[in-house]
C-alpha cells in the first residue's frame, strides 16, 4: 500500500473531492471549486515528479477529478484508479498531453482536459528571447562579466549575429509558431519561411501586409516563403524555431543529417517539446560547430540533459519556462481546475478550446462549460451552445 503523502485541504466540508498533485499559481481556480462546493486537496510533497505510486495514495477511495502535470505518467493503472474512486475528470496543467494515455481514458471514460489558448504568446515570447540570447550571446557575455574577466572594449568581444534583414524559419506555423514570426518579423525586420502541412494565411497576409507598410516609408521590404520541405527551411534560414507537435513523425525531427543541412552560423531554438531533437547528436554539432548556437527551453530526457550539453558555451538552456509567466501560468491552473470542475457538474464542453478569454475574465463568472476536453468526441460529450 502506497505511503500517506501531504496535503493542505481547502473547504474541508465540500461536497467533491478534488485534488491537485502539486500546488498552482494564483488563488483562483481554488476559489472557483470551493464556490461549486468542492473539497480542495493540494499535494505539497517536496518532490519535483510524484510517482504513481504517490498519485494513487492522493486517489484515495472516493475521488472526483484530478488536476495533474505535464510531468506525471498518466496511463491505465491511474485511470483505473481514478475511476475506482468514482473519479470522471482528469486534466493537464498544460496544453500537451503527451504524458496521458488518451485510450487508457477513454477505457474507463474519464475526460482528459488540457489548457490551449493560454501559452501561445509567453511561448512565442521566450522562443523570441532565445532567438535573441543566443544570437547576441547574452550568457556568455553575463558570466563573462561575473567573473570579473571584463578590462575593456574590444573590436572581437563576444561579436554575435545581427538579426535585421536575416531569414528566420518556423516549422509548425500554428498558434504559438505564428505568434512567434509575428515577433520576430515586426520587431527584428526579418523575412519568413516557414513550413506546415497547412497553409497559414493569416500569417502571410501580416508579413505582405508589414512589408507593404516598410516599402511606403522608404524602407526594404520584408517577405515570406511557405516552404515545400522542412530541409528547405533548414538550409535557407538563419534563426530556426521548431514548433511541431510530438508524435512518432516528429521524434528526432533534428538530428544528425538535418543538422548538417543547416548553415554553420545558425541558430536553434526549441520551445515545443525535447524529443523532437536527437539531443546527442546537436551536442556533437555544437562541438564540432563552434559559431553554431541553440536556446533551449525543453530537453530530450527531462529533467535531465544529454551528456556534454551543459558545458556548451554556445548553448542557451532555460529549465521550461516557456509558459512562466504570471497571467499563463494561473490562467492555465484556472483552465485546468474548470474541466474537472465543468465534469463533475456535467457541463457541455466549450466549442472553441482556444478562446479562453472569457473564462480568464475574473469580473464576471465563467461559462458553464468544460473548456478543453480532448477525448470528449470519444466519450460522447455534448458541446456547448454558448
């Protein structure tokens, strides 16, 4: 039998159980439980990643819902669990659902909900603030200075790469993807390419649209390309971000072959998901590829690093921090306690998971309504109306 672990409870006398494997950001989503008569219970292990066994022992016998991390490895033994205890709701604080076994799920229909809609510009940005540490070699430049090794300026010191009228290349142009050539278009004047399986023509449309704009005032023009290839925007890019979703055709997208097809200055950025880079092979380029960078907020093995990463100077790593910033991470927790919430109470689920505003609004009430569900075509679930 699993271990007790700690907890601190909230509206002890509350008609649902609901739990949290770890403690959230903001108060809110503990508010807006407690207000549906829901009894709060918030893990305050002192471990990073709990454990199934951990997860079961939270259960208990008579659960309702679960709000869970993106960490945590959710597949047929917590499901059966969580329906043992009578539980139907289970969501991510995250919009990935990698970790969560869809068809274990659907087994034992428990709905799995997830937080889209919320990251897409505090991703985008430290996508963009890589892009921009690892061109201008900030790091290096910052412990450089700490360690007193600074005596003057010099014509050869820490010399990076100038980003204005440079190309920068997107693979995945969906919302965080666009977001973030968006920002590094307008802000830095760079042209795009870019490939998806899908056309993206809003985005097109803003870099003609912006383009047009700096040729009525005189300045060069800014274009775009939709690329036939995900090489070809290997090989014509000068700063790469990578934003595919993960699956079993984008594992290792980056590896040692696609790494060599890039130029030999340029720069890599991953905020999507470690697997989709052959972690091993980038760090034999970066040896071998001294004016070659990358930023990295996600790696192959977390919490751990390949072999030789860390002492890459021309690597900037960041501990996934893509979606910290304040307003996402207690909108993400408020997204995830309402599709436990909307579950128990058996609310429809809302029918555009991306447009999250009116729930976030903390002067009016929510919607009824589950805001992401994604196995609720599977389980039947109605969808909203609203």
């Amino acid at each position: 039998m699993a271990k007790p672990v700690s907890i601190e409870v909230w509206n002890p006398n509350g008609k649902y159980r609901v739990i949290s494997t770890k403690p959230m950001p903001g108060t809110r989503w503990i508010n807006l439980l407690i207000e549906q008569d829901c009894r709060v219970e918030i893990c305050t292990e002192k471990k990073t990643i709990l454990s199934v066994e951990d997860i079961i022992s939270l259960i208990g016998n008579k659960c309702d819902g679960v709000i869970g991390q993106l960490t945590e490895d959710w597949g047929e033994t917590l499901f059966a669990a969580l329906s043992r205890a009578g539980g139907k709701a289970f969501s991510n604080m995250a919009v990935g659902y990698n970790n969560v076994d869809v068809n274990a799920a659907n087994k034992y229909g428990v709905a799995v909900g997830n937080t889209p809609g919320v990251l897409t510009e505090t991703t985008a940005e430290l996508a963009a603030s890589l892009s921009l540490a690892a061109a201008r070699r900030i790091v290096e430049a910052d412990e450089f200075m700490r360690a007193g090794l600074y005596d003057g300026w010099l014509p050869h010191l820490f010399v990076g790469n100038l980003l204005k009228g440079q190309t920068v290349g997107v693979i995945g142009a969906g919302r965080i993807g666009s977001a973030y050539a968006r920002m590094m278009v307008e802000g830095f004047k760079m042209n795009l390419i870019y490939y998806d399986l899908y056309q993206s023509t809003r985005l097109e449309k803003f870099v003609t649209a912006y383009g047009e704009f700096l040729k009525s005032n005189g300045e060069q023009p800014v274009h775009w390309k939709r690329a036939s290839s995900m090489d070809e925007v290997l090989r014509e890019a000068d700063v790469i971000s990578l934003h595919p979703v993960l699956d079993k055709t984008t594992y290792h997208l980056i590896n040692k072959e696609s790494l060599a097809t890039m130029k030999k200055e340029a720069i890599l950025v991953n905020c999507s998901r470690g697997p989709v880079i052959d972690e091993v092979a980038l760090v034999e380029h970066l040896k071998q590829n001294p004016m070659f960078r990358v930023g990295l907020d996600v790696f192959e093995d977390e919490p751990f690093m390949k072999p030789g990463l860390a002492e890459m100077k021309n690597a900037v790593i960041v501990p996934h921090i893509a979606s910290a910033s304040k307003w996402t991470r207690e909108g993400m927790a408020t997204l995830a306690a309402l599709n436990v919430l909307g579950k128990i109470k058996g609310y429809p689920i809302w029918g555009d998971s991306n447009r999250v505003e009116p729930f976030l609004n903390e002067s009016v009430r929510p919607p009824a309504a589950c805001p992401s569900i994604v196995n609720a075509k599977a389980l039947g679930l109605p969808v909203s109306k609203l």
